[in-house]
C-alpha cells in the first residue's frame, strides 16, 4: 500500500509539473487563436501522462523495457491527440471567422444572418443573438425613418398652415391701414379668429415638444370617468350643433380613475372635436367608457367611414392627418399624438379600430385602487 501511495505521489508531482508549464503556456498564447489554445491542452494531457510515467521510472518502480513500452504508448496517443487538437481547432476557427465575416453587416446594411452549417453550441447561441439583435436594430431603424419622416411632413405641414393664416392677416392688417375695409368690424373678428388658430397651434406643439422631452408634469387626482366624460361632452356640445352632429354618451360607467384632469379633458376633447369634424351632419358621435379587469377603456366613435387599414398604424403618428377627405382644414396633425402622449404619461394606452360606418378610438387608463 505504501508502495502505491508513493507511486501516485510521484505521478502527481510530474504531472502537476506538467500542468504547470502548460498553465504558463495558455496565459502566454490567451490573445491567440483557439486553436493554439486546444493543441496547448492537448499536449498537456499527453506531456502529464508522460511526466508521471517518467516521474515513476526515474523513481525506479518500472524497468527499461517497460519505460520504453509506456514511452511509445504514449508518444503514439500524444500524436494522435495533437492531430485532433488541431483539427478541431482550425474547425472552431473556421465557424468563429464565418460569424465575425457575417457579423460585419451590422456595419453594412443592418442585417445579420447566420452563416450555414454545424456550429458548437456556443457559437450557435452566439450567432441566435446576434440575429435577434439585428432584428431589434432592423425594427428600430425603421422606427427611426418613420419618425424622420414624420417631422419632416410636419415641418412641411406646419409651415404651410402657418403661412396661410399669416398672409391673410397680412393683407387685412394692411386693407384696414389704407381704409380700404368697407366693413373694419368683419375684419376685426376674422383677424380674432385666425390669432386664436394660431394660438392653438402654437399650443399644441408645445405641448407636444413637452411630450417629447419628457417634462410633461401631471397632478393626479381620484375622480370619476363619469365626470370626465361629462365635462368632455360638455366643451365639444357647441361644436357639434354647429356641424350637425349628435353626441350620445348614455353608456359611460362611473368607474373611478386617477388621473390629470386637465390633461385627460384635452384627450377626450381632442377626440371628440376629431370625431366631431369627421362625421358627417346628421352623423353621431358616441361616448363610453366600461371597467376591463384593472383598467378602463373609454371610447369614442364616429361615423367618418372608417380608416384604410395600412393607415391604422400611423394614425397617431406625429403629423398624421389621412387623406384630405377625412382631414379638417388648418389640422397640423398634433392632436392625436398629444393623445397617444399624454394617455401613456398615465401608464395607458391608445389605439383606434375600423368599425361597422366608421372608427373607434379608445383609451386605456389603470383604473384607481378600491
């Protein structure tokens, strides 16, 4: 027994020995490539072997002819292990190349696709990664255009709705200097009525800019949706009777909401002046508002004919405004992106859907704790 234990001693000193240079060796070769890594290990495993077996020898316990027997045995597998080290690793090369070569597209077109062929589980994780990314780099990107675009419609949009009003102030303000106004009063009210769309642009993109910024302050408060909606009616009422249109919200649930009252009566108002403009006289517009689990949706829909489905997505994009049929004059197309922008400040949510004659837009709001 005691004779075994000095064996194993002596195997083990060898081959920690042997374990040693080769540690040294890996911390020397780690920045080059794996395959040198993978013959270093191999060699390793053989050079222990062979260490230990030397170790023993030298200590005596094995004779010549079995020395020599062991040493061959070993110099065969040696050969043999260093062959495969090497194979597998000009293999493992060979895939991590092919990845880095399909990895540089992100640079070129934003897209990645995993080369073909077997791969070790690492690298296939690796390559299943990279193409996820590159899917949420495609998405973004698009998202990006989209809102380029955007800005560049509404810049465009808004520097045409501005110079319209502004020309024809103008050429009031001078008709009234040179007295040429046969009726001043006229004059006066039409120039009141063009500061306040004015004014109301100008609004709306600040608020939007807010939006944007992220400086948008709410103030919270309990109230019921019933009140809510009420007060909404009550502020889109005159519009209504002027275009002929009939507001129904006899289906409003008094469901209890905390949210920024001011803000959520310009969302409903916003809705319904849209909703309002876009129904036809004669038409209704309908109001409601039900309890869903642990939010309330309030909707609002109108008989505007419904929305081209391609068109759905981009409704309450930035400087949206359809086609010219369904769009009211001087609209710079901020109204439903303040809505969508203030809704998800309260942690809710906007959507529209085409309905039987017309559109549906609700809102979704977390309904205030019991």
């Amino acid at each position: 027994m005691n004779d075994l234990l000095l064996i194993a001693l002596y195997a083990f000193l060898g081959a920690a020995g042997a374990g040693l240079l080769g540690a040294l060796a890996l911390r020397a070769l780690r920045h080059r490539s794996v395959a040198v890594s993978l013959t270093v290990v191999a060699a390793v495993a053989v050079t222990a072997m062979l260490a230990g077996t030397l170790a023993v020898a030298w200590a005596m316990f094995l004779s010549a002819h079995d020395l020599t027997v062991v040493t061959t045995v070993v110099a065969m597998a040696a050969a043999v292990s260093l062959a495969t080290a090497l194979l597998l690793g000009r293999w493992v090369v060979a895939r991590s190349n092919a990845l880095a070569l399909a990895a540089r597209s992100f640079g070129n077109d934003g897209s990645f696709a995993a080369p073909d062929g077997d791969a070790t589980a690492e690298l296939a994780a690796l390559g299943r990664e990279l193409a996820l990314t590159s899917a949420k780099l495609t998405e973004s990107r698009e998202r990006e255009q989209a809102l380029d675009a955007s800005r560049r419609e509404l810049v465009a949009w808004i520097s045409h709705d501005l110079r319209t009003p502004l020309a024809g102030l103008r050429a009031m303000s001078e008709a009234l200097e040179d007295g040429m106004a046969q009726d001043p009063e006229r004059y006066f009210r039409q120039i009141r009525t063009e500061v306040d769309r004015l004014n109301s642009m100008v609004g709306d993109l600040f608020e939007l800019s807010r939006i944007h910024a992220g400086t948008l302050s709410l103030a919270p408060t309990r109230m019921s949706v019933y009140d809510l909606v009420g007060d909404a009616l009550a502020g889109a009422d005159p519009l209504a009777r002027e275009l002929g249109v009939r507001l129904v919200g006899d289906r409003v649930e008094p469901v209890p909401v905390e949210v920024d009252g001011k803000e959520m009566t310009r969302v409903l108002g916003n809705l319904l002046i849209n909703a309002i403009r876009r129904t036809p006289a004669d038409g209704t517009v309908a109001v409601a508002a039900r309890r869903q689990e642990d939010t309330v949706v309030v909707s609002v829909t109108d008989g505007c004919g419904g929305i081209p489905e391609e068109d759905l997505p981009r409704v309450f994009d930035t400087g949206w405004r359809g086609n010219h049929a369904r769009t009211p004059p001087a609209g710079a197309g901020l109204g439903l992106a303040i809505v969508r922008g203030i809704v998800e400040a309260h942690a809710g949510g906007a959507g529209v859907l085409n309905v039987d004659g017309g559109c549906r837009f609700e809102v979704t709001l977390p309904a205030a704790r019991s």
